[in-house]
C-alpha cells in the first residue's frame, strides 16, 4: 500500500497497532535465529480527523497505551483554525522487549529460545529448517524432546524394518502416529535422499519402517464356521490385506460403528456384521467381495454418522450401503437419551440421499447427538428383522 493510501486511512487505535504488530511475528523471530539485530517497526497514524476534539481524543489514547509497547512520534503543525498543534504521525516498536511486551508474546518466546537451543545442539542439521519455519518450532513446543528422539533414532537406524510403536526409544508408542506430519518435515531433511521412498505415502514405508496392517473384524451372526467346519467361531478379526481369501456365504452384512453395539447383535440368518470402528471404516475398500453383498450402514445419529455413512459409499462406491435406525423417527422416539455432539462445519455430502442429508444438517445445526448404544436392544433387533424381511 502507498504511503498517499495509508495516509487517507482512518487514525490508527491500539487494538489495530497491535494487530498489525502481529503479522510480523515469524519475520522477527527469524531475525532472531539469524542473531540480526531487531529491525524497529513503525505504522502511519493513518488520516487526521477534521474534526479537533476527535483528533485530541484519538491522540491521548495512542498515547495512554504507549506503555504496552510502542511510542508515538509526533509533527507540528500550523492552521488557521488552530494555530500551532501537535499531532500524532508515526508509530513505532523501537526494541525486541517493546514488541514481545505489545503482541503478548514474552513467555512464548523465552519457550521459543530454548527449543531453537535445544533442536541447534542435538540436531543441528535442522539449522536451515528453523529458519523457515520458526513458527512451527512454536506450535511443537511442548514436543520437541520426543520429536528429536524419534529423529535421532530414525537417523541413526535407517530403513530398520521396526513398526512405529516398537522403536527402542522412551517415546509414547502413539506418539509417532500422532505426529507424522512434523515428523515427515524434519526427517526429510535429515535423511539422506536414498534413505527415502519418495514414491510412497505412508509415513512407515516412507522412512522404512515396518507398515501395521490394520484388522478388520467380523461376526458371523448365522453360525456359519460352526455348521460347515464344526468351528465354534463367529467373531473374527483379520488383517485387512488378508480378507479376500475368503468370502463369507452370508449375502447380508450389517457395518456398525460402535463396538457395543457390534457385540450387542443378535443372532440372524445369513448375516454377518463388520466392525467400522468410525472413520477407520473407509478401510473396508480392501476387502473386494464386501462389494457383491447387501449391506446396511448403523452408526451414531450425529454429524459424524453421516459423514462416516458417505465415507463408506466413498469407500464402496459399486455396493449399496442403506442406513438404518438413522432416521428422525428413530431420534425423536429415543430423544430423552441425546446428548451434546461435537461440533463440525457443515459439508456437501454427496454420497447421502436427500432424507439422509436433511437429517444431517438437522443434527449438524442443532449439535445434537444420539449414540447408537443408547437405543433399546428390542428396538434394534426388530428393525433390523423388519428391514431384513424387506430385503429378502
């Protein structure tokens, strides 16, 4: 902006200055890395009232607040109206210690020096990295002594072949899959080019680590493995790589997403049940002969539901997934059990019907949650028998 524009602006207040102070924030605090001295930031006051008492209240309270951080340097100048008047022009952040004092930031960054002396002495290749991104190193204060221990492990120990949670190193076992977005930041930089499969995604194979194969877990609620092999199973959990080696008879499959409430089911014919376990249902695209059956989605009535029901149609986009007990009839029915849900922005879900949706946005706008496991047993077997009647 030009100075001629800035100066046609309206007078500067102190919240403004403050938020203008604000975006120069991982400038200075790279200044700092580089041992530059603090460059002094300085603001136009902006345009001038006309009007006289305006200018004098306006000035006295840019200058009431310079104690929180800046000065105000000032002009002279001469009318008719007023004569010779002292006016506000400039404002100015003279040192490190002003700025930190005005944006509310001096405990923040003392935390800041000791992690940039911390990451310098155990990893000092990071040196370029904390440069560009010095406001990361703040958003991870709480975490560096782990990060650099998974670094320094990982760097020493390429392509080890251990999975995440069984590295020989005092760091949370979930840790890592908590963290691999800063995780892949650093260890990009750390590694030597060779020591990284570029060409894969995840964060294990990535960094050469062993990949966990999740599972996926099944009841078979018709007793099948016990009349054709004799096996009294019919709670089975596999990895996910590993379930198209056989497909269940059952031409019904019920996806759950609460655990409760997949233990709960009863016993029915040619059916078997799929533990979503929520989002972690979009998994089920591994499994191909999922595709082949008839399948009912049941999840919490909330945003979530829905979302984690379009997830799996996204996931199986060639099967068709119906809801059941996720409807307005059920939650009104059962309204003395909902709850609180969490709050979520609103999406354009594609994947669910129109009478899907508007329940959707219903609960979505209302923030409202029924939990599946809070409908009545009873309540659960007869729709389900009932829907399953219709199917067939």
């Amino acid at each position: 902006m030009s100075p001629k524009a800035e100066n046609q602006m309206p007078m500067i207040t102190p919240e403004e200055i403050i938020e203008k102070a604000r975006r120069h924030y991982a400038r200075v605090l790279g200044a700092w890395i580089s041992r530059d001295a603090f460059a002094p930031i300085s603001f136009p006051v902006g345009k001038i009232p006309d009007d006289f008492a305006t200018i004098r209240a306006a000035a006295d309270q840019l200058k009431r607040e310079e104690k929180y951080g800046y000065t105000v340097e000032t002009t002279i100048r001469t009318s008719r109206k007023w004569g010779q008047q002292t006016f506000p022009k400039t404002i100015v952040i003279p040192t490190l210690e002003d700025y930190l004092k005005l944006i509310h930031k001096i405990k923040e960054f003392e935390v800041f020096c000791a992690d940039i002396s911390l990451i310098r002495a155990r990893l000092p290749d990071l040196e370029e990295w904390i440069h560009v991104n010095p406001l990361l190193v703040i958003q991870y204060h709480a975490d560096w002594n782990d990060l650099i221990e998974v670094c320094l492990y990982i760097q020493s120990n390429p392509q080890s072949g251990h999975s995440l949670r069984e590295l020989p190193i005092p760091v949370h076992t979930k840790f890592i899959e908590s963290h691999t977005s800063i995780l892949r930041s650093l260890l990009d930089v750390l590694l030597p080019a060779a020591m990284i499969e570029s060409e894969l995604t995840s964060f294990a194979e990535r960094y050469g680590l062993r990949q966990e194969i999740p599972q996926i877990r099944f009841r078979l609620l018709d007793h099948q493995f016990k009349q054709h092999y004799g096996l009294s199973l019919s709670d089975i959990s596999v990895p996910i790589n590993q379930a198209n080696g056989f497909t269940l008879n059952p031409d019904i499959g019920i996806i759950v997403e609460n655990k409760s409430s997949f233990l709960s089911l009863s016993d029915m014919p040619n059916t078997f049940a799929v533990f979503g376990g929520g989002f972690a249902v979009e998994q089920i695209r591994e499994v191909e002969w999922l595709a082949s059956a008839t399948l009912l989605y049941w999840g919490d009535l909330d945003a979530q539901g829905f979302q984690i029901l379009a997830a799996a149609r996204h996931s199986l986009p060639n099967a068709r997934i119906t809801s059941v007990m996720m409807d307005r009839l059920t939650f009104d029915s059962y309204a003395t059990y909902a709850v609180a849900g969490t709050p979520t922005s609103i999406m354009q879900l594609h994947r669910l019907s129109e009478e899907e949706y508007e329940v959707y946005l219903w609960l979505a706008e209302r923030n409202l949650r029924l939990e599946q496991e809070r409908l009545p047993r009873e309540y659960v077997a007869t729709t389900l028998n009932k829907v399953l009647r219709f199917i067939k």
